[in-house]
C-alpha cells in the first residue's frame, strides 16, 4: 500500500483512467477479431467493411491517447495486408 498522499492519489488517478480507457480498448480488440475472422472467412466484401470499422476504432483509440499511435499504425498496417493478401 502506499504511504504517501501523492502516491494514494496517483492510485486514484491510474484507476480512473485505466476505467476510461478500457471499453476503448475492448472495443478496439472486438472490431480487429472480427477483421481477422471475415477476412479467415474468405469474403472480401464483408472483410472490406470490417476492416475499414477496425481501422476506425484503431485510429479513435490513438486520438485519444488509449494506445500509441505507432501501435496503432502497426496493427492497421498487419489488418490491410492481411486483407489484400486474401483478396489477391
């Protein structure tokens, strides 16, 4: 536990945030499987769509600071090849 008033109200603080940002990044988790899983399903149509909502969320989540905007780079980056690979 801590002993200081300022390390009880970094707690606090770190609680409230982590509340915050964690439907963010559940969110963002649920649109990439559901990316991953129609573009493993083969259609590209409905892939496309998914895609474009998991690049969306990605971009959200960056915006406002709930994940790097590096990471969030990467993982649109590892979606959209994934999804050309299938489609070609």
């Amino acid at each position: 536990m801590a002993n200081t008033k300022s390390a009880l109200k970094a707690i606090r603080v770190s609680e409230r945030r982590r509340r915050r940002n964690q439907p963010i990044r559940s969110s963002v988790k649920t649109a990439v499987r559901k990316a991953v899983t129609s573009i493993g399903a083969g259609n590209v149509e409905t892939a496309q769509q998914a895609v474009v909502n998991a690049v969306s969320q990605l971009d959200k989540a960056a915006t406002k600071g709930v994940i790097h905007w590096r990471n969030a780079a990467r993982r649109k980056s590892r979606l959209m090849r994934r999804l050309n690979k299938a489609a070609g």
